[in-house]
C-alpha cells in the first residue's frame, strides 16, 4: 500500500503542528496547511529538517475555492487523501462580557463559519475520495465546552460551534458507514496553545495524542465517538 497521506488543518502552530510533527515520525507522508503562508512554510520546513515528508499548502477553511484547490494539489501529487484532522478553529468570544445575554450575533456566526461550516466542508471535499478507497480517518478537533452533558453559561459563539461540530461528525460518521471511513470527535483537554494560555495543564504532546490515536485507528476503530485521553466521553 502506498504512504498514508494525512492533510492537517491550521498546523503552522500549537496541536495542528504537533498532530503533524507525531504523523510524521510514523511514517506519514503529511500536508501541513494554515492560512498564514509563510508560518506554514516554515512549520513544515522544521519538520522535513527532522527527516519527515511534510508538505506545506495554504488552506482557508472558510473559502470553497481554498478547499478544492486544495483537493485538486493533493490528488494530482499524490493520489490519496487517507487522513483528515479538522484542527483549524478560532475563539472569538471576547473576554469581557463573555455572556449570551450580551453576546454579539456576528461572532457567533464568525464561530460557526471558522468551526463548523470548514470542518463540514472539508468533510464533503474528501470523504468521497476516501469512500472510493475503502479507507479513511476524519478527526474533529471540538472541545468539552461543547458538550451538552456538561453545559454551562459563557462564551456561547465557542460553545454553540464545538456542540455543532459534533453533529457534523456523528452525521457524516453514519452516512460514511460501511466503507472503513472512520468519522470521530474528540476533546484534547486544556492545553498550552496561544488559545489555551500559559496556564494550561497539558502540553501539545499530551494534547496531540488522542489526535494522533483517533487518525491511525484499525478498521475496526470506534465511529462516530467523543472522546478525551483515548476514552468516549458524553456528548
């Protein structure tokens, strides 16, 4: 079989870049995307410094042009799409006031398009080609503020787009069913990123491991699941 070809979204940084450096030291041959060109060059020229197969492309999640030409590069280069980790998302509640009372409607449509709408597009783009293949891994990068088991007040733009992006992985995870397309969510707990903070208790190794964990499952892998630390978690 040839190389596994994993795409990464947003990896110029934090736990997209160290889902690609872990990729890469199995043996994957890695397509490390982010909007900001040059930090993706560079990330990806760090990686291939420490003898992996990364690539760099720039991405936009939030444009269908930037996808597709994304796709139509893949494909011409390489044949195959076998793994896609849906990281790239923002934060955009402002830090005062965080409640839903005062929320502005325009970040959470802001949220919506960076963290559901991109992950959902990249779905469509590249879970048909891996049907065709009769192989595939989709991570979804959400979070336990997502979760409406555990649901509470504040930041309601990053909450309501984390509780949305699990719709979209247990939708595609059922209509993908039956072709060895493994569709997940998973929680990577509070990590020392630019978006988790200085005071974060794991670091992007730790962060990146369920990431890592869920993108090379065997075939007969959990579908369709939430999970933190390698274990389902409640929605």
């Amino acid at each position: 079989m040839s190389q596994k070809v994993a795409i990464v979204t947003g990896a110029n940084r934090g736990l997209g870049l160290e889902t690609c450096r872990q990729l890469g030291a199995q043996g994957l041959k890695v397509i490390l995307t982010s909007r900001d060109a040059e930090k993706g060059q560079a990330a990806a020229a760090q990686l291939t410094a420490q003898g992996m197969t990364v690539e760099y492309h720039p991405l936009d999640v939030t444009n269908e042009d930037s996808i597709q030409q994304l796709k139509n590069t893949v494909l011409e280069r390489h044949g195959r799409v076998d793994i896609v980790v849906n990281n790239a998302g923002i934060f955009s509640d402002p830090k005062e006031p965080w409640t839903a009372f005062s929320a502005n409607i325009d970040t959470l449509r802001t949220s919506m398009e960076t963290n559901v709408y991109g992950p959902f597009r990249m779905c469509q783009v590249f879970i048909p080609i891996m049907q065709q293949q009769h192989y595939g891994r989709v991570v979804n990068l959400s979070s336990g503020m997502g979760q409406l088991s555990e649901m509470n007040g504040g930041v309601p733009g990053y909450r309501l787009s984390k509780t949305a992006l699990n719709a979209v992985t247990r939708i595609f995870a059922d209509e993908a069913r039956g072709c060895n397309v493994l569709v997940n969510s998973l929680c990577p707990g509070w990590v020392r990123t630019d978006m988790g903070g200085p005071e974060a208790d794991r670091d992007v190794s730790q962060g990146a491991d369920t990431i890592v964990w869920l993108a090379t499952l065997p075939d007969d892998g959990p579908n369709g699941g939430f999970f933190r630390d390698r274990q389902p978690i409640a929605w």
